[in-house]
C-alpha cells in the first residue's frame, strides 16, 4: 500500500449494512475516515505485523484496511451476524460473532474501533472503551459522539486504566443514514481518540 488514498479508494469498495439495526446503532465508518486513523497508527508503526481486534466491527471495514497495511492478524468482533457475514465474505481475518460487552476477549496490541455512541443505550460507549482498555496492550483508536463533558470523562478513565489521551480528528461530520430518514442522511459531529498505553519506567534500587 503505498498511500492513504490508495488505501482509502479500497476501503471505499467494503459493502454497507444491508439491514442497519438502529437498536445497535449501527453506522457505517466513512472510508475516508476509515483511511485516515488506519494510515496514521500504521504511520506509526501500531498496525504492521501487529495482533489488532475491531470490536463491533459491522461491515469489516478496520480489519479489512489493517490485513492491507499487514497487520499479523485482526479479530472482527460483532454481536449481529448479518453483518458478519458482510465481513467475512471480505476477510481473511478471524471472525467472532459475540457480544463485545459479555465475551472474554484474549489480549491484543491494538483495538480500532466506532462504537455505539450512546443515543440509544446510554454509557455504552464507555463500556466499550473499558473493554478496549482492559484488552489493549499498546494503543486504542476510537470514533465517538462529539461532547466536551464526555471528552473529559474518557480523559479520566484512560488514566484509571494507565492510557493518555490524544484527539486526532475533531468535529468531523459523521453521515447517519437509516430507511425511514426523510433526508438522504443525516450528519453527527465525532471526534476520534488515541489512546495509548503508559509506559512504566524501570528504577533502581
């Protein structure tokens, strides 16, 4: 792969949700989105020939950029099989239909992720980045619903679980689009966090 927008035009060929679940809040992750967080942990250096888990991975399209960028493995994680089989039909990656929230998950280097955002099922979106945290050995990247009050939450709970914050996309426009909408789509303002694993530094004695 030798840049994010031939990344970005391959990802654009995933398939969309045939029947998106709006009681799992299911959206689409924009390929140019997709491309930009997948690029920059490949850029640096949390993608290639490292073990990375989607969780609630829909169509496959995280799993799908990080087999092209040559990840070591990906684990697409989602609770509706429908869409499993969206993904899996695109994957070599392993597949795992089960519930993010109840399944124990083995340990892995990086988690890429678009949760719920918590219209539907309040908080979940923080009990999927606990998941995130507890399972994580190095970085987790995630989409959620733009709010300064939740910015601050996740800034907190990050470090409870020893990870520091950073936000690498603010603001972007996250197109929304169910059958019943009376517009083509609708838009919901995300932001996109890094976080990444504390490093404990070895003292003397």
């Amino acid at each position: 792969m030798r840049s994010k927008k031939e990344l970005e035009i391959q990802l654009s060929k995933i398939p969309k949700f045939e029947n998106p679940k709006a009681e799992l809040e299911q959206h689409l992750t924009p390929a140019d989105l997709a491309s930009t967080i997948l690029w920059a942990a490949y850029l640096s250096g949390e993608i290639e020939g490292k073990v990375v888990a989607d969780l609630g991975c829909g169509t496959g399209i995280f799993c799908k950029g990080a087999e092209v960028l040559g990840a070591e493995e990906c684990l697409c994680i989602e609770i509706d099989l429908e869409a499993l089989n969206i993904a899996k039909s695109n994957l070599n990656s392993g597949i795992v239909n089960a519930d993010v929230l109840s399944c124990p998950l083995r340990s892995v280097d990086t988690v890429l992720m678009n949760p719920p955002f918590g219209t539907v099922q309040r908080g979940i979106d923080k009990k999927f980045l606990m998941v995130a945290f507890s399972i994580a050995k190095e970085v987790i990247y995630s989409i959620h619903l733009f709010s300064e009050k939740t910015e601050k939450l996740f800034r907190r709970l990050a470090l409870n679980y020893g990870f520091q914050t950073e936000t690498i996309i603010t603001n972007y426009k996250m197109p929304i689009e169910y059958p019943w909408h009376r517009k083509r789509f609708y838009e919901m303002p995300v932001q996109v966090y890094k976080f990444k694993k504390i490093k404990q530094e070895m003292t003397g004695t």
